[in-house]
C-alpha cells in the first residue's frame, strides 16, 4: 500500500495516518492485518463503499473506503478518516465520484507505464529463453530502452500452494521488492512467478543478501509459511546478463527438488549439498546401467511384506545412524528401530561401519526419491 496523495490533518491522526505519511507507505504489519482478516478482499470486490470499524490492534480510527479500480484493473483505494461521524449520503456519493475520476486519470496516466512494464517483462523473458545473444547487445538494447540495469542480480521462483492466498502472497511479495534496493522485476509466468532481484552495489552478495531479506520479511513481517503456503527456489547470484538463463535454470532446479522431496530443502541452489549433484549422478548412473543390489533386495521385501524399511534405511542414514534421533523421526521405539536395523542387515549385508557404503546407500535412496518410478526402474 504505497501513498499516493493526502489532504491536510484537520482532526488528531491516529497511528497508521500518521506513520503512513512518514514512511509514504503502510506498514507491514498493517497491510497484513488487513489482508488476513479479509479487508482487503471486502474492499476490491465492492461495488461501493466499504466502512471499517475501529481496529485499536494496529492502532487505526474508523475509515470509510472506496477502490479505485477500471476494467478489473485495481489502481488502489480512497481511504477516509472519520473524525466527525459517519459521512452522509451526499459525502458518501463525492466519494464515489472521486473513485470514479480518479480511476479514470490513472488508466489515462498509467496505459503507458503498463505497456513498458510488459516490454520490460518480454525482454527479462528472451534472456531467459534464448541462449544464444550477446552481452554486448544485451545492453545497448537495455540502455536505448532507458531500462536501469542491476550490477548483479539473482532468480528467483514462487510457486504457490495454496490457491486461496495466492493474490495475497503475491502482493506481499510485491510490497516487499518496492523496499529493496536495486532494480527488481516481478513476471507472472503459467503458474509461477519469475522475480529477478537485482542491486546495484558491486558487493559479494549483494543480491542473495537482497533475496534474503525478501523472504525474511515475508516469513516474519507477514507471517508466510514458506514450506506449506509458497514453494521458493533462488539460483545462483551473477553478474552477466547472459546468465540469466543459467540463474533461471537453478532456482527451477531447487523447486524440482523440493516437489520431490517431503522435507524441508534450501530454497537457494548454492545451499542444496548433495541435493544439486542428484541430476548429474542419475545421468552418470543411467550411462553406467548402474543398479543397486541391496537396495533392490529392501525394496523386493518391502513389497512383499507391506513395511516400510526402505524409508527406515534412508533416515537411520540421515541421522548418522543414531538410534534415539531416527526412532524420533519414525516415531518408533528404539527397540522397534533395533529390529528393523538387524532385518535390514540380514537382508542386504550393509555394513553400517563403512563410511563409503553408507554414503553410496544414501545417495541411491535419495535418486530413488528424486526420479520416482523412473529411477527406481533403471536404478535400484
């Protein structure tokens, strides 16, 4: 919620009016409020007006208000303190009017700023796209279209979960870029978002450290669950342009990895470990018509007698083979925990002494999960 314009203070401001003007926008907190108790939605989906009754909880008077919007495009809202009453029907009906014309001056003023954003959106998008430009016309093109160009810059990938918080996340999301510094640029695109966060400082950094403010403030100031509301996968910082593919291309990569695996994941690419070496193994693996033997013998038993020691395998693993953690995270006994271990061994001969066995063993199972059926076909 950005300030636009407002009339001079003729009664005592509350605390949103007044830290409203200081800070030419509403507070996070704010917005947040007023999105998840549904103002927001009451108030773009009105015919008319929308009163909002006092809300001491973030510290905002009565209001009356209007949105401005033309053709299904919402420009934003007409916001009225009430400091001496409700307002009549005639005051009711200039509000209106003044909704009206001010939708109508801003479709007027903003047709342009609209149509060079979605320039600006197929150009990102080319680089994206096409592999094959070159740096240097890269830029003359960027500089001849007056667009300000980041020093470095990140990908950036939402994908949302939840259908239902989709408009609201997306404009948290947009909330937040407008406080960073550096160029930024928001692309719907089918059924993700595309964010290119961008700075201008030269710093080592400096656009993960951008990225990571995002989504700091999009956790803590609006509260978003970024493993159940939002899935996010950020690619690697970079100062070409023609990188941006390649930036692209990594963050897709943290979103495959994080729809395969039911478990919290890195949402930036330089941070996923052994997570980022599962494509080139699996292809390595398919080249070599490489199988694991031991796995397939778990795996043969599990389906023949309905148990699930596949999956014990890969946490006793993951937990460095500790039997109190991996009994925790089964939610098992740690007798029951000793049982299974014991078949397990019994059935495929692991030695779980030998470093390199079990760290071969984990990375099977983890491209057992990353490539689903497919791996386990031409794998295990």
């Amino acid at each position: 919620l950005e300030l636009m314009a407002y009339s001079g203070n003729h009664n005592e401001p509350d605390a949103v009016r007044m830290s409203t003007i200081l800070s030419k926008r509403a507070a996070a907190h704010v917005v947040h409020y007023l999105h998840e108790n549904g103002w927001i939605q009451q108030i773009e989906t009105a015919n008319g007006i929308v009163k909002i009754p006092p809300l001491p909880e973030i510290g905002l008077g009565p209001r009356t208000v209007v949105c401005i919007k033309s053709r299904n495009r919402i420009y934003g809202y007409l916001w009225v303190q009430e400091t001496s009453g409700e307002l009549n029907e005639e005051q009711r009906l200039f509000l209106l009017a003044a909704a009206k014309k001010a939708a109508e001056l801003l479709e007027q003023n903003m047709s342009g700023s609209y149509k060079r954003q979605e320039e600006i959106h197929r150009w990102i998008m080319s680089l994206i796209q096409q592999g094959n430009q070159n740096e240097h016309d890269v830029k003359m093109e960027a500089e001849l279209s007056g667009l300000k160009l980041p020093n470095v810059f990140v990908v950036a990938l939402f994908r949302v979960l939840q259908a239902t918080k989709k408009e609201t996340i997306r404009h948290y999301i947009t909330f937040i870029m407008k406080s960073l510094s550096g160029p930024t640029f928001f692309i719907e695109n089918s059924d993700q978002w595309i964010v290119v966060i961008g700075s201008s400082s030269v710093a080592h950094h400096a656009a993960i450290n951008q990225a990571k403010t995002l989504l700091y403030k999009l956790e803590h100031d609006f509260h978003c669950d970024l493993q159940r509301d939002v899935m996010v996968g950020i690619g690697n910082e970079y100062r070409s342009l023609l990188k941006m593919r390649q930036s692209y291309a990594e963050a897709a990569e943290v979103i495959k990895i994080k729809r395969q695996f039911c478990e919290p994941i890195a949402y930036f690419y330089q941070d996923l470990g052994i997570y980022r070496l599962l494509p080139f193994i699996y292809e390595q693996y398919k080249r070599q018509r490489y199988k694991n033997e031991q796995l397939m013998k778990i795996q043969k038993y599990d389906r023949e007698n309905q148990t699930q020691l596949l999956e014990t395998l890969k946490q006793y693993l993951k937990n460095d083979c500790k039997i109190k953690e991996t009994a925790e995270c089964l939610y098992v006994h740690p007798n029951t925990l000793h049982y299974r271990i014991k078949r397990i061994q019994a059935i495929a001969n692991i030695n779980f002494d030998s470093f390199e066995q079990r760290m071969m063993l984990y990375i099977d199972l983890l491209l057992c999960k990353y490539k689903g059926d497919v791996v386990a076909d031409t794998q295990i």
